[in-house]
C-alpha cells in the first residue's frame, strides 16, 4: 500500500479491537479527528469509509450531546426567543414528561428509528401516574395507583403521543440544521391513529336564538358572541380585539349628529373595517396580550352591519366602565374587565357555556363556532368576495362552494329581525 495523503486518517489496533480516525471539519469551522471504534479491523474499515464520506458533504461534529442535553438548549436557545410562548410551553411539556426521561440518555447521533418507535408504542400503554411518580409523590392517605397496588392505568391519548413526537422530530430537524446529525430517526416511525371527535356545529336557527338571547339580556360578551360566530375569530382574538384597531371613515362627523362617541347606527351604516392584531392568551401562568398567531391574520377585516353595530355598543359599554371605574388599568382593548384589564380566556368559555344554557341551545365548544361562521355570512347576504376575505380562503372557489349550500329564507329574515333588535330598528 501506498503512503496515505495528508489528513486521510489511518486505521490500527487499539485495546481488544481497532481503532481509526479521519480528519473533518466542525460545524464551527475547526478541523478536527472523528474517530471510530470496532472490535475487527473490517469493522472498523467500514466506519472509517463512512466518515470520509461525511467528511465530503460538509461538516461533521465530532462530539455529539445526548438528546436531553440537545433539547434543553434546543428549547432555550432556539424556541423561547423565537416562537410564541404557547408554543414553547407545549414542547417544554412534552420535553420534561414524556421524551427526556425515557429517551433523554441516548446520544444524538445513536438514536435509532427503533428506539422512537419503541417509545412511541409504550408511551401510549404505559401509565403515566406510575411513569411520572405522580402517586408516589401524593400523600400517603391520598395514594391510590402504583404505590397502593391498583394501576389506573392512566395512558395517554393517540393525540398526545402524535403531539410528543411531533417535538422530537422537531427537535432532531434543529439538530440536522446545526449538522449535528445526518438523519431524523422521528421521522420515519409509524404514528398512532388518531381517532379525532366530529362536533356538529350550530345551525344559523341556533346561532341566530344564541345572539338573540345575548342581546336581549345585554350581556357584556355580546361582542365577542358576535366575533366568534360572525367573523370566524378563535378565542383569543376576539378578547384582543383593541379600541384604535377599529377604522372607517366619517365617525367623527356622524356621531356628532346623534350626540354619541360611537354611534351603532353610524357604524352599521359605513364601511367599517378591523385591523385583527392582538390575542388574549393564558401561558405558563401568565396573561398575555400578544401579537396575532400568523401575518395573514392582520389584514384588515370588513364589518358586516350585525358585527359594526355590536362593535359600537361594546365601545360605549367600555367607556361607561372606565367612567364609573374608580382605578383603571388601560390595555387598550375593547373588551375589559370592571377595572379594563384584560379578560381571562377560562372565564369567557365560562360565559359562553352559561348563554348557551340561557338561550336553551345545545351546549358546544367555543372553538366549534368557526364552522358556524360560513353558514351565518351565507344568511346575512355577505357578498362572496367580503367572506372570501372573513373566511382567509385563498381562492373564491372554496368560497362559492359554502354559498351553494343557501340557508332557508326564514333564518335570514330571522337574522335581519336580530340587527334591527341591535340597532333600534323597526
């Protein structure tokens, strides 16, 4: 054999078997011996190779952290600084409870697509009162699982698990991008069936019945009712909605002819349009008033004549409050508490629930009012391309495809009998 070029490693015998080394660049730029390690020189030779072809494509990190090192700082350096908190609050979760205890020792580039499988199939079996020491941890008159001798039996759902894989195969991708690892082993494992539970939504009859019930008790989540069903708004964006993100021109002039800051019929009367850039969220025990999920959420939204007119009475409802407020915290919103803080999200599903009991409608998530909403812009005689935009269709197809399915002209004319009731028409 010929003398080996420069940096081209060589292979010997080390301890009980072989050893060899090639000379790579780091991720950092440094040059640096990878080594491998096997009991025959064959072996090892087979490695060897292997590492000079990794070495061709690009950098190759010779000390490679266990995956529970990597993702601490994956979730510190990498998803704190540039996700939403909810989201680095769900990885932070799924990090601690399920992947780092069982899988956190295996170093990154040892992990195997059957290790994640293995874990995944267990994670779904496996109790996790017994897993997580939640019994153990209980006072002893309280201890009623594993530490007692009668499991609960306590697995967690297909979702969740779907859910903990998702953040590894997230973190691992983080990995690849600082070329720690060459491959992904989440990516490959077989995922359990999620077994996702259909929710009817509500009719227009029931939506109309529920606003209807909102309106004549003058509750003060009117407006929100009204987002939520109206306007597709999830939860949290309809609680952030801020007084200065409402805009339309000629208020100032038209309200000054009915003596009122924010007249309800000037606002149904003009084009009103809202600006969607706040949401209200619970996170970590925290409550924040943050920035809108995606930038498509910000464009503008046109009002239609119900939603303009909730719009000023809610207006006219905060302003009474800071009136009548002897301390006042300003967040600018529209929707406030007595002292105009922001409203927490639990208490408004409390809300929500309690009206559905109150208009005698079937009781459903506030989440499941999205699917309502297409139906509602149907009967309100939205023009396609306005709901095309209230909607966030990206083609006016999908959209003329909802307006094929017309609702019945009686909840129409019910719907216009609920705006006049807002606006004091007849």
């Amino acid at each position: 054999m010929g003398k080996r070029a420069n940096k081209e490693g060589s292979i010997f015998p080390y301890k009980n078997g072989y050893a060899a080394y090639v000379w790579v660049t780091t991720p950092a730029g440094e040059d640096r011996r990878k080594w491998a390690y096997g009991k025959t020189r064959e072996e090892v030779h087979e490695k060897w190779i292997k590492l000079h072809t990794e070495a061709k494509k690009g950098p190759v990190a010779t000390k490679v952290p266990k995956l529970s090192e990597y993702l601490a700082y994956w979730l510190k350096e990498v998803i704190e600084p540039h996700k939403a908190p909810a989201t680095y609050t769900n990885y932070e979760m799924f990090v601690r409870l399920y992947i780092s205890p069982k899988l956190g020792k295996k170093r990154l580039d040892k992990l195997t697509v059957r290790d994640v499988q293995t874990w995944l199939n267990k994670l779904v079996k496996e109790c996790q009162c017994c897993a997580q020491g939640k019994d153990a941890a209980r006072a002893l008159e309280k201890r009623r699982c594993c530490a007692v001798g009668r499991c609960c039996k306590e697995a967690v759902s297909e979702r969740t698990a779907n859910d903990a894989r998702n953040t590894l195969r997230n973190g691992l991708n983080s990995a690849i991008r600082e070329e720690l690892i060459s491959r992904n082993a989440a990516e490959l494992v077989q995922v359990p069936k999620i077994r996702r539970r259909k929710e009817m939504p509500w009719s227009v009859e029931d939506a109309r019945q529920f606003l209807e019930s909102a309106r004549r008790d003058d509750d003060p989540m009117y407006l929100a009712y009204v987002l939520v069903l109206v306007l597709g708004f999830r939860r949290g964006e309809a609680l952030g909605v801020a007084g200065d993100a409402v805009r339309w021109d000629g208020w100032e002039r038209s309200c000054a002819d009915h003596g009122t800051a924010f007249c309800p019929e000037c606002f149904a009367n003009h084009d009103v349009e809202l600006m969607v850039e706040r949401q209200v969220q619970r996170v970590g025990g925290k409550l924040l008033v943050r920035e809108v999920k995606t930038e498509s959420s910000e464009k503008p939204i046109p009002l239609p004549g119900i939603v303009a007119t909730a719009m000023a009475l809610a207006l006219q409802q905060r302003d009474k409050l800071q009136a009548d407020a002897t301390e006042w915290e300003d967040s600018g919103l529209v929707l406030t508490t007595a002292t105009g803080r922001p409203i927490e999200p639990r208490n408004f599903n409390r809300s929500f629930h309690a009206r559905c009991r109150k208009a005698g409608v079937r009781r459903i998530k506030v989440h499941t009012t999205r699917k309502t909403c297409a139906s509602l812009l149907v009967a309100l005689d939205v023009h396609p391309r306005v709901a095309m935009q209230v909607l966030r269709h990206s083609q006016i197809s999908m959209t003329m495809n909802v307006y094929a399915e017309v609702p019945s002209k009686e909840s129409r004319e019910a719907l216009k009998r609920l705006g006049g009731l807002i606006t004091g028409e007849d």
